[in-house]
C-alpha cells in the first residue's frame, strides 16, 4: 500500500514472499506514474539507489535490491522497512502530549546521527577512493526512529557522491528551508559540513522546543 507520495516517487510498504508464509515487511520506491517517461527523474532515481547501496551502516536504511519490473521495464528500489516514526513526528507528538525530551535522550539520539553521517561521509569504494557522499537533506523528516530505540538516516534523493551520473542543476536547492547551510542557498554544492549543520540545526530547534526549561 502506498505510504507516501513525493515529488519524484511514491513509497509503498510491501512484504517479501517467504517459505511457509515467513514474509518480511519492506519499503518499495519508485517514480511517479507522470514522471517515468522524465530522463532526468529516472537518472535522479537511479542515482539515489546507486549512491544509497554503497552505504552499510547500522544508522543507514539499507537497499535491499534495485531492479527493473519485468512487465514494464520501469525501475524500483527495495529498502529496508524501518518499523517506528520519523524524528519530526515524534517531535510533533512530544509537543502534542507535553512530553519532555530529556537531554540524554537528546544527546543519544544526536550522536546515533552523527556516527551514521560520519560513514557516510567517511565512505570509500573498492579501490579505497573517498565517495565523497554527502547526503544534503538532513532534516527530522528524514530520521527514522524505531520503536526498538534504532536511529536511520533515510533519503538520499538529493546525496551527492563520486558515484552520481546525474549532477544538481547550480542554483537549484532540494533541501528542506531551514536546514540548508548558507553556502549552498548561495549556490554552492557544499561538502561534508552542511550535513554537519542540519545536524546542529535539528538538534538545537528539537531540544529548544520540546525540552524547554
């Protein structure tokens, strides 16, 4: 069933078929039914799960597999289901119960991101040259909180990396407002410290608004 619906691509949440009914609950992405006969959607999508299956890391949502339907030749991206909320829902939920978020949960929470981002950033390929990824939308909506505590960075639509084909048009800004380091509103593609100050962001603007003294 369909469980979102972007600008690019839609989100579905499926099940894989197993052995005597042993199914296993997983998200499949793919362009949007007005966008797939769009080169640059499809080279953006593909570049997603190109970049996206490079990663293997606790705090990365891993790519399960990314393959082409056999019918219709249209591609598709099996990643794994993260059972729980993203950071912004929870956010909104603590602020709807008067719920206070404590600083060591806070403090947790910002270091499970931040040693997530640093393999991201950290990442080499075979031939140990640096990816250069850079994931670029790091926002609460794109951190996956699961009920069984687990933190995962999702999303890396708009991730820049060595192993990109299709490059952002200069000028153009797919991150969320608020969370766009100044560098790159002024055009510039930016490295690994952007990610570092949407960290910062979300973290002063959580804490500020849900734990406030």
């Amino acid at each position: 069933k369909r469980i979102a619906k972007g600008g690019m691509g839609e989100v579905l949440l499926a099940a894989t078929s197993g052995i005597e009914g042993a199914e296993r609950p997983v998200i499949v992405k793919m362009i949007r039914e007005e966008h797939r006969t769009d080169a640059s959607f499809r080279a953006r999508f593909l570049d997603e799960a190109r970049v996206q299956a490079q990663l293997s890391h606790s705090g990365v949502a891993a790519i399960l597999d990314a393959t082409t339907d056999e019918a219709t030749g249209e591609p598709y991206v099996v990643v794994e289901h993260v059972d729980g909320r993203n950071l912004g829902d929870v956010r909104a939920r603590a602020l709807a119960t008067g719920t206070r978020v404590e600083w060591a949960e806070s403090v947790a929470v910002a270091q499970l991101i931040a040693e997530s981002l640093a393999h991201v950033h950290d990442r080499r390929d075979p031939q140990g040259q640096p990816l250069a990824i850079v994931h670029r939308d790091l926002s609460p909506q794109n951190v996956m909180v699961a009920f069984t505590g687990e933190v995962k960075l999702i999303d890396f639509g708009t991730a820049r990396g060595q192993n990109r084909r299709c490059h952002t048009v200069a000028g153009v800004v797919f991150a969320k407002p608020g969370y766009v380091a100044p560098e790159v509103a002024n055009g510039d593609s930016g490295d690994f410290r952007v990610d570092l100050y949407a960290l910062e962001i979300g973290r002063a603007s959580c804490r500020e608004r849900v734990s406030s003294p």
